[in-house]
C-alpha cells in the first residue's frame, strides 16, 4: 500500500480546503465554523460526551444510555451528511486519481482516507469519543476498547452514508428511478410517525425491536464502551461484518453507477414542450425562459428537492398528531406552504449562475439588456416553485382532515404565494453577491454558497418553528380569525420581490466581473 | 475603407492591475484580421471589452461605425462571438443551444431550425440529439461554438482560438467559411497561437505583448507570396520571426530535461 502517497492526498485536501478561506466568502464560513465548533466543544464536555456518560453510570443504566447517545449520533450524521452532502462529497474522483502511481486497490484507499478524514467526520468521531471517554473516566468502561469501538463505529458511519448518497445518486440517473425515490421520501417521512406509535403500543415489539437494534452499528459499539467482557468478540465481530459488508456493497453500487450512460447517435427532434411553456412570458422573455427550465427541469438536484418538497411539506404539517383539534394542522401547514415552493427550486435559484460554467460569459454577448437574464431565470424559479404551491393547495383541499374554509384556503394560498416571493427576491440576491460555481450533473453534495444555505436552512427553520410558536401563543382559532393579514403580507412579498429583480438588475450589471470571477474560480 | 473596429486609448485595470494599457487600434472592413500577443499579455481582455462582457476602465469602442457600449443592443445583434472559454450552456443538446442562440439574435423559429439543422450537419454533429453539451469531446465543442457564433450572420466575428481541438477537415471547412464571409464584406477579428495558420489566413495583423500595448500593427499578405515584412530595418521571411523579435525570445535552459 503506497500510505505516503495516500496522506500525501489527504494534506492535498486540507490544503484545498484551507484555499477555499481565501476567498470573502470563505473567511466568513472558517469564522463561523470555528465558533460554531467552539460551542459544539462546550455542548460536548457539558451535555454531549461527558454528560452523557455520567448520566449513564448515574442512572445505573449505562449500556441503555450509551446505545441512545451512539444511535441518535449515528442517525443524525447520517441525515445531516446525505440530506446536506458535507462529508460524502468525493475529494478525488477515482479518474483523477489514475494520474498518480496508485493501483486500483490504493485508489480505492485514498478515496476513502480522504473521505473519513473530512472535518465533519473528525467532529462526529469527537462527539463520540466524548462519550467512550466520559464513561471510562466515570468507571464504566475501558478506554483503549471503547475508543476502538467507537472508531470502527465512525467507519460504518460514513460508510453507510457513502453507500445511500451513491444509491440515491444512481437511482436520480436511472429510468425509474425517480419514481423509487419519491416513494422512499414519502415512507421516511411518513411512515415513522405513522408507525412507531403502533409498535410502541404493541405486545413485544419493543422487545422485538430492541433484538433487531442490537445487530446494529451503535448497538454494538455500546456494548463494548461499558462491557469489557462477555459478547466483545460478537460485538467487534459484528461492527466489523458490517464495514465488510458496506464496503462490498459501496464498492458494487461504485460500479453499477460508473457504467457510461452515453446516449446513442440520434438526429436532432424538436421538443417543443419548453418552448410552449415558456411563451407565456413574451416572445423577449421565451428563449431564456425555455433556456432555464430546461437547466431547472433537468437537474437532478432540482428534481430530488422539487420531488422531495410536497413530503417534506406533509412532514412538517402531520409529523405530530395535533393535540387540541385538526386546526392545529392548518397552522403547521402555513409554514409548510410558506417554504414548500423555494424547496423544491432553492438548490438552482439561490445560485442562478452557478450551473452556467462558461455559458456565463455569453449572457453578455447576447443583445438584450443582461437585466433580462436574471429576470427570464427568476420566473422560472417562481414558475416551477409556483406548481408546487398549486399542487400543495390541491391536496390540501382534498385530504387534509380539516374541514373545508375559504378562509384557511386564502392564507394557505397567501402564504404559497407571499413566500414563493420573499424567497426567490432573497435568492436573487444570494445569486449576485454569493454566487459559487456549481457542478449541474451531481445530486447530492452540499454545493450552495455560504448566503445560500443561511437562506435555505435559516428559511426553512424560521418557517417551522414560527408556526410552531404562532400555534402555541395564539392558537388556530385566534390565527383563522385574523385571516385578512396574509393579504397584505403577501403583497408585501410581492412588492419586495418586483423590487429585488429591479434593482438586481442593475447590481447584475455591475458585479458581472465579480461573478465572472467567482464562477470561473479565481478571486 | 471603413473600419470595423476602431479603438483609442483603451485602458482595462483590474485593481492596480492594468490588463490593457492605451491601446488603440483600426481594424478595416471586410479583412481577416489577426490579434496576436503572448499568453497574458492581453488579447482575451481586448475582446472582452470590444464584445461586451467586460466594461473598459478608459478610452471609446466604435464598432461598425457605431459607439459600443452596455447598452448596444442593436451592435450586438450584428456581432458573433467564439470565446476562448466557448460559452456553452453544457445541460442543452446541440440543437438546443443553436436554436436558442438564434432565437436570442432575431431569428425567427423556422428559420432559425432551418439553419441548426444545416449547421449541425456541417458540422458533423447531426447524430447527437441526445447527447448534451457536457458529454461532447473538446472538438465537438468547439465546433457548436463556432455554429452559434456564425448563425446569425453576423457583420463581424470575433473568433478566439478557433482551430484548437478541430480536426484537419472540420479547420479547412471553418477556413473556407472564413474565405467567404470577408469575400461578402464581412470582418473577421482572429487571435489564435499558431501563427502560420495566421500568416495564411489573414491580411492584416495586430501584435501586443503585456500590458495590453500595441507593438505592431500592418499588412502581412507579402508573407503569402514568399515576400518578406520590414520593421526597425529588419526583414522578417515569417510571422514567427517578426513575433519574437516583438515579443523577446524566451528560451530557458533545463539540464534537468
């Protein structure tokens, strides 16, 4: 194995990485990231870690609250790393690595030394360490065997997470696939609330429940931090089955997902579609507007949020079974409509110019005034997002257990609308003052700019928890009765929006060079 | 003889950094004209400013008798630009992209589609409907560049580095394409590094070296009948030897290699 070539990699991408805080835009995300990792460092000698294993060793129930901290860590790495794509995005591809004297099988390595050497990896094996630690330093378990255990906890960790986001990638890319990926999306977020109330009310299931759980990752790495004894070969057998197992099946899906899908020789046919579509919006305006929806529509990214919206908004509205009455759904569902519109777009429309590549430079050689760009892209973004309101309004309309009122529909609609407008006006300008150049053919990987995800991830949690607290503050009834105010709000919105594209404009024209820069790499 | 490009003391900074210093330039109507000049010495910043995509820091741009600037949209409808970066959109298919370039320049869908279709055939790409952009090879690149470039019949076209990547065919029809559009009136503005496909295309040459001045300006077509170019005295037999001299040969020596 050439190891000093491989670290040679791995300090090539922390040295990439560090490049990237040359940047404006990268100052500002080393900032935060450093304080956010300060406070995470406190969370974790307080309540994380150490907390945890005192807790654990206090309670008497040490094993218990080892598996509940490991798997909640476990599933939370999981979801934050294939849901946002910090941590399974691939440093080297295998292609790029075939230039150095690596063989297959080092290759192989080195992509994955690099991988679960990202930070995000090191802070989770930090918040899992704190609690082998904790437990060991409050005499329940051994260090040495619970640092191993954790490690190889952390392995199957990222490795599942790299086997979902190349399934997940694979499925986006093949026929069919989409669909499979819409049904998955809908069981995760439905079924979970459906079903864990059922079996928790069933006669042995939770004995059932927690058998299974033990054949899992978490289950055994806590096993072996406070149990030196009977069942460590099992458990260090299993952790290891597992890693064995996930690379064997990363390494097939790799393959299936690396087959060339060129397309076969075939003369040129004209799909209209687009272009019918698009010249609702003026004989100036269609050429462009054709233009984007077909970057919007096919995006892989953009069809996994856009396919992905309406779930997270049944998600959002029916997660909990509303106590005091089906009204409360109602109120969920305003922030659910607020934000379900930007959802499935956000990706491409927080970043409008990030998937040119070089298509950038000939906005400025067409003869139209390049305020048009950025207009003919934005409508685009409302459009696609303004089907998922529609669609959202429909299914309300027809299924949501709350009785039918012209009222609820009005804000529910208000709300679509007012929000479809504030966030794509803000898009408008996290396109023009944080732009970043953005691969069109991946379907994971968090590639927003700093702007953009405060935006989304901001927009998103502002949406949810301020139903949430207009819900237990006010109540349904007191919200309906004030109806009329999401009228004026969403003109509100409206006027901000029509306002953001005017005067983007002009910023567009004058920040061209900047963003030339800033998409073409250099600073 | 009209001029096609005429311009005084452009001046293009970036910062402290001058990119272009004070260069002013005529280039006649209906020429193949070459811009020449050493890896960044200026020449992309050059076209950029003269096609739109970058605003000078000083001087004036006419281009086809007319002031250009941000707001020339007129002008713009009768130029065809090839970056060197080509401009692709990579998500579209070659028709798609061609058919909206047309579309973007006035051209009505008919004929718009009427001409995809025979540039596409032209060009050699007529059997890649379903590929897109991205998954083409750097030639098949360039020649939908130079297709968008050319499709609306443009008075003037600027060509950066057109021949790089093209097979020998697809470079003797793109030359004889070039023939016929300043046969017609119509002005080619050419940079490129090779310089004898220079010496054999274009009558008149332009040279810069960094920053963006002009060190060389003149008629080159006695290259092309075995004659020779005078300048400071010196006689040239080619364009290579005139650059150099220009320019400052650069010739490091690696033991090593």
């Amino acid at each position: 194995m050439n190891a000093p070539l491989i670290f040679q990699l791995v300090g090539l991408r922390y040295k990439l990485l560090w490049a990237q805080t040359r940047t404006r835009n990268g100052r500002i995300a080393l900032f935060l990231a450093a304080y956010l990792f300060a406070i995470f460092i406190v969370i974790l000698m307080t309540a994380g870690g150490y907390g945890a294993a005192m807790i654990a060793v206090r309670s008497g129930h040490a094993e218990t609250v080892a598996q509940a901290v490991l798997g909640g860590l476990f599933l939370n790495a999981l979801v934050a790393s294939v849901v946002t794509g910090f941590g399974i995005n691939t440093a080297f591809t295998d292609a790029a690595l075939r230039r150095y004297a690596l063989n297959a099988q080092e290759r192989l390595a080195a992509r994955h030394v690099t991988g679960i050497l990202e930070p995000v990896w090191i802070f989770v094996l930090a918040l899992y360490l704190g609690l082998s630690t904790g437990l060991y330093v409050f005499g329940a378990g051994n260090f040495w065997l619970g640092a191993a255990a954790v490690l190889l906890l952390l392995m199957a960790n990222y490795l599942l997470a790299r086997v979902l986001a190349t399934l997940i990638e694979w499925l986006s890319h093949v026929k069919g696939g989409t669909a499979v990926l819409f049904l998955l999306l809908i069981s995760l977020c439905l079924l979970p609330s459906a079903l864990i109330p059922r079996l928790v009310r069933a006669h042995g299931a939770r004995h059932a429940m927690r058998a299974v759980l033990g054949y899992t990752p978490p289950f055994a790495a806590a096993a072996l931090t406070v149990n030196a004894g009977a069942g460590m070969l099992h458990n260090f057998g299993l952790l290891a089955a597992w890693i064995a197992a996930l690379l064997v099946l990363l390494a097939a899906i790799e393959k299936q997902a690396a087959r060339p899908r060129s397309a076969a020789a075939a003369v040129a046919t004209w799909d209209n579609r687009y272009e019918r579509i698009a010249s609702i919006f003026g004989p100036t305006m269609a050429p462009l507007v054709g233009r984007s929806l077909r970057y919007y529509m096919r995006s892989n990214k953009v069809r996994f949020n856009y396919i992905g919206a309406l779930p997270a908004l049944a998600f959002i509205t029916f997660n909990n079974p509303a106590a005091g009455g089906p009204l409360h759904y109602f109120v969920r569902a305003l922030g659910g409509f607020t934000v379900v519109g930007f959802l499935g777009t956000a990706v491409m429309s927080t970043n409008q110019f990030g998937f040119d590549a070089s298509g950038f430079r000939r906005y400025f050689l067409l003869p139209i005034a390049p305020g048009e760009i950025l207009r003919a892209s934005s409508y685009t973004a409302m459009f696609v997002g303004g089907t998922l309101v529609a669609a959202a309004l429909v299914l309300w309309v027809l299924f949501a257990p709350v009785p039918f009122d012209a009222r609820i529909a009005t804000m529910l609609l208000a709300a679509g609308a007012g929000g479809l407008c504030l966030f794509n006006g803000l898009s408008i300008w996290t396109s023009l003052l944080a732009p970043r150049a953005t691969s069109f053919e991946t379907t994971f990987g968090n590639q927003l700019s700093l702007g953009a995800n405060v935006l989304l991830i901001g927009g998103l949690l502002a949406c949810i928890l301020g139903v949430m607290l207009l819900d237990n503050l006010a109540g349904p009834a007191a919200v309906l009765s004030y109806w009329w105010v999401s009228l004026p709000a969403a003109a509100l919105a409206i006027l901000f929006y029509s306002y953001s594209l005017r005067l983007g404009a002009a910023t567009f024209v004058s920040r061209r060079e900047r963003l030339l820069n800033a998409l073409e790499g250099r600073n | 003889m009209t001029a096609a490009i005429e311009v005084a003391n452009l001046t293009k900074k970036y910062g402290e950094t001058v990119a272009v210093e004070n260069l002013s330039l005529t280039v006649p109507a209906g020429t193949m004209f070459g811009f020449l000049g050493p890896n960044g010495s200026g020449k992309s910043t050059t076209i950029g400013c003269l096609t739109g995509l970058l605003d000078p820091t000083a001087g004036s741009i006419r281009i086809l008798g007319e002031p250009f600037g941000d707001s020339a949209v007129a002008l713009k409808r009768r130029m065809g630009v090839m970056p060197e970066s080509l401009g692709l959109f990579d998500a579209l298919y070659a028709h798609e992209f061609l058919f909206f370039q047309a579309r973007m320049f006035g051209l009505d869908a008919e004929t718009a589609r009427h001409r995809v279709s025979e540039l596409l055939e032209a060009m050699e790409l007529g059997g890649t409907g379903k590929k897109r952009l991205s998954e083409f090879s750097a030639g098949m690149r360039k020649r939908v560049a130079f297709a968008a470039a050319v499709i609306s019949g443009p008075d003037l076209l600027f060509l950066d580095e057109p021949f790089e990547s093209i097979d020998p065919a697809g470079v003797a029809s793109i030359k004889q394409w070039l023939h016929k559009i300043t046969a017609q009136g119509r002005t080619v503005f050419l940079t490129t590094h090779v310089l004898e496909t220079v010496e054999r295309l274009c009558s008149q040459v332009a040279i810069i070296t960094k920053p963006g001045k002009l060190v060389w300006q003149g008629d080159i077509s006695a290259l092309d009948r075995d004659g020779t170019i005078s300048h400071d005295g010196t006689e040239f037999r080619t364009l290579e030897q005139l650059f150099l001299h220009l320019t400052g040969e650069r010739y490091a020596q690696l033991d090593w290699l």
